[in-house]
C-alpha cells in the first residue's frame, strides 16, 4: 500500500508585493487596478495551484483538505512527490518573475504518520528550514551574476487587464502548464467554477458600479457618494490571534474544519454584505484571504461595513466555536485609513490602514483603528450614539458647527498638558455656551448637557476626554462637512 505524504504550500511576500503598487501606469492601467489585480491574484494562487497539482497527477479533488488564504493543504501518495515537485518548482518560478521577486511560493511534505500535532510539527520544520536555505535547490546557477531588471509591464498588464476586469464578470479561472504561475480566465488546460458551491472556488469580488453600471466606479466617485465629506479610506481587518488557534488544534479534522469556516466566511459573508443596499454602491473589495480582508470605498460606509463585519464575526464564532476554550480566533480586529488627497495611491491608503492595524492589535485585541483612537467594539457603538447627538444639535437645533471645532480644540489643549478647563467644568460649560448661544429649547439645553457629561465623564476618577469621545468629534465633523 502506497504511503501518503501531507503536502502544505504557502505563498509569502504577499504584503510588501500589494503594498508596491504604488505608481501609475499610462492610459488605463492606474495603480488602483494594478492593486485589485495583484490582490486578485494572489488570492486565487492558493485555490487554483493546489487543484490544478492533483489534476496533473491525475488525483481525486477529495485530496484537497484546506485552500485559500495565501497556504494549502493536500495529501498525495508518496510516488507522486517527484512529479509534485517538479510542479511546484515551476510555479515559483514563475511567480517569483511575475511579482519581480516579491512573491515566493515555499512548500513542505511530510509522512501521514502519527498525530497531527507531531505532522504539523514536521512540517513547520520543513517549512522553516526551506525558507531558510533558499540556496539550497538553486544548483550552481543560484550564485550567477544576473543583470537588473526594470518590472514586467507585460505582468503590469496581467495584472491590470485580465486580473482586474475580466476576473471580475467570468464565471470560470483556469490553469495550463505553459504559464504555471498564472491564473487565466475562461481558459486554461484545467478550470474550476467562481461561485459557493462544494466544487467551486469562492472568491469576494464585489465592485461598487459607476453610474452608468458599466464600469467600477473609482476611489473618487466613491467618496462623492459619503455622507458629509467627500473622502474615501481602506478599511482592513484580521482574526486576532489565529495562528495560536490553529496551532492548539489536535487533529486534522479540526484543522480542516476552521480552516474552511474562516474562509467561507471572509470569501462569502463579505460578497453578501457589500451587496446589501447601503454598501453595494459605497464600497469595493480589495481581496479576501483565510483570516483577514480589505476593502476601500466612502468613509461612512466604511465604519456601518466593520460595525457589520464584526457583529456577523462574533455571531459565526459563537455559534461554531463554543467548545473550543480560549478567545483565541474568537475575535476580529480592523483598522480604517483616511486618504489625505482625493488622489492619493490606493496602496498608500491600504499600507497605511496595515499599519493602523497593527497598532491595533499591539495594544489590544477585539478594537478598532478609527480617526486616530483605537476603540473596544462597544466603545464603537458608544461613539456612534454620540456623534448622533452632536449631528442632531447642528441640524435639528441649529447650532453652528463651530461648536465641533471648539469641542476640538479641547482635545488638542489636554494633549499638550493643559487639561485646565477639565479641572474648572464651569469654564468648559462657558466656552460652549458662548459658541451655541442662548436658548431656552429644554430638549437642546438636555442635548448640550449629556453631551458634556459624556465627552468629559461625572467623576472625579474621570476627568479626562473620552477616547469614544473623540472619535465620535471626528466622526461627526465629517458626517457635517465641517
């Protein structure tokens, strides 16, 4: 009886390939479809490479365990490693040279014997000792001097054409051994079906529509349809502490098991959420993967979209997760960056929100990076009562914006050290009454009230400006156009 091996590929470098994305080419090709194109890409090399190794091989779809998310897993009898390798030899290299080598795909194999941990382990060590003797397959030829290389623009335009659009309508991706690094559209030696199906691969591609419905409207038209301010952001968000979860596993078919759960939810709820009335025409994704996602569109509907994200997140673990003991893998975290100018790169924004993220997740788990705080979810939920209210006494009652930019003011003093008018209340409740004015309206003088109450707090203990609070100023300044 033939041994079975585990094979796991990983693809790596996907980060600083998405985030150099950052010029622009001529005519159509601008770095936001560059972008969309590269994400693209990389989010199906995981579902296709796999599939289309065991239909070379000439294997049953059932060896495929897990898929997605930059890494799979299959299980191929021990004669087929040789053929395997040679497979998966030419697929890096033909990804290394179509991502200007910034995109590296690494794989490990290991004997199906004894538990799972003890597999998981050997091949984690085959993993890292592959990532850390890269010289070590490269033959004689790996130590030649080799002339540099302006990047492809003919994987520029990959990207850019095919990746970006026409993967966006088709209903099929393909694969042929002429081109081993690419993912084709409606063609190829060997295709699988985009869609939700048990045979299909998932893929989250929803693109907000121009106003014609002919095009993708771009970041611009975007942020034109928000709320307040015209401005666009990327929101991005990531599983806290998955790999802890993942490595806590003690059999393959759990393994499997939250593997694809994750990624069913990301590929799936997320293509069903941006289609909802009030996001299909605000926000457009970026890509999904097995733990995280990213999305760009108008600042408003950014923050409804994580409140959503989130909610769906906590409801998905709660019910699937409750017998595994721990937070780990149970919570999300998300960060939203702003762009500075109408035009800036996309993949400046989307850097940019990585780094807020990860700011976020350092300090603590289960928050949110939001215009400049970081938040616990409920304090989000706190925030946004209060940015009503603050919206509620400039339109309902007339009070004059410049009482947000006097309530920012106060932010900026504390900042510096010079928190006084927290020590006096009397002179904060001035300082605002002199902006708002006079006025015997018992429901706005009730309005102003709770406001100060719930930026500054009621007890001695409390004499700061709330986190929530801030957010919740900026929040509504933009909701105002202020």
């Amino acid at each position: 009886m033939s041994v079975q091996v585990f094979l796991q590929g990983r693809v790596f470098g996907i980060e600083q390939f998405l985030s150099s994305s950052l010029h622009v080419t001529d005519g159509e090709k601008t770095d936001e479809r560059l972008l969309i194109g590269r994400s693209r890409w990389v989010a199906l090399l995981a579902e296709v490479l796999p599939r289309a190794l065991l239909a070379e091989l000439g294997l049953s779809r059932m060896l495929l365990g897990t898929s997605g998310g930059g890494q799979f897993l299959l299980v191929i009898p021990d004669e087929a490693r040789p053929e395997a390798e040679r497979f998966l030899r030419a697929a890096a290299a033909d990804i290394s040279r179509l991502s200007n080598q910034m995109v590296t795909l690494d794989w490990a194999a290991t004997e199906n014997l004894g538990d799972w941990t003890l597999v998981r382990k050997r091949l984690n060590e085959e993993m890292r000792r592959r990532r850390s003797t890269p010289a070590a397959d490269g033959g004689a030829d790996f130590f030649q001097p080799f002339p540099l290389e302006p990047p492809s623009t003919d994987a520029d335009e990959y990207f850019t054409s095919e990746m970006a659009h026409i993967i966006r309508e088709t209903q099929l991706v393909g694969w042929s051994p002429e081109t081993p690094g690419q993912v084709l559209a409606d063609k190829g030696k060997h295709s699988w079906a985009i869609g939700a199906s048990a045979d299909a691969i998932p893929l989250a591609r929803h693109s907000a529509p121009d106003d014609t419905g002919a095009r993708s409207a771009d970041r611009n038209e975007l942020a034109g349809r928000a709320e307040g301010r015209a401005v666009w952001g990327v929101l991005r968000g990531d599983v806290d502490n998955f790999d802890i979860r993942i490595r806590r596993l003690t059999t393959i078919e759990e393994h499997v098991q939250l593997s694809v759960m994750y990624k069913q939810f990301f590929a799936g709820e997320l293509e069903i959420v941006c289609s909802m009335p009030e996001f299909w025409r605000k926000v457009s994704i970026i890509y999904s993967g097995g733990d995280d996602f990213a999305v760009y569109g108008s600042w408003d509907g950014l923050i409804q979209l994580a409140r959503e994200i989130q909610r769906l997140f906590h409801r998905l673990t709660e019910e699937n997760m409750k017998d595994f003991p721990g937070l780990e893998g149970k919570t999300i975290s998300m960060a939203m960056a702003l762009a500075q100018e109408p035009d800036a790169p996309l993949a400046a924004v989307y850097q940019e929100s990585g780094r807020k993220l990860a700011l976020a997740k350092a300090t603590e788990k289960h928050c949110i990076h939001l215009l400049g705080r970081t938040l616990e979810w409920k304090q989000l939920a706190y925030a946004s009562e209060l940015k009503d209210n603050m919206s509620r006494m400039i339109r309902e009652f007339g009070a004059p914006p410049q009482f947000l930019r006097e309530l920012a003011g106060l932010y900026r003093e504390t900042a510096g050290g010079r928190d006084g008018a927290l020590d006096r209340p009397w002179q904060l409740h001035g300082r605002l009454n002199r902006v708002l004015g006079p006025t015997r309206d018992r429901d706005f003088q009730r309005s102003r009230t709770t406001l100060l109450a719930d930026l500054v707090g009621k007890g001695a203990s409390q004499k700061r400006l709330r986190p929530s609070g801030r957010v919740a100023l900026e929040w509504a300044k933009l909701s105002t156009g202020v």
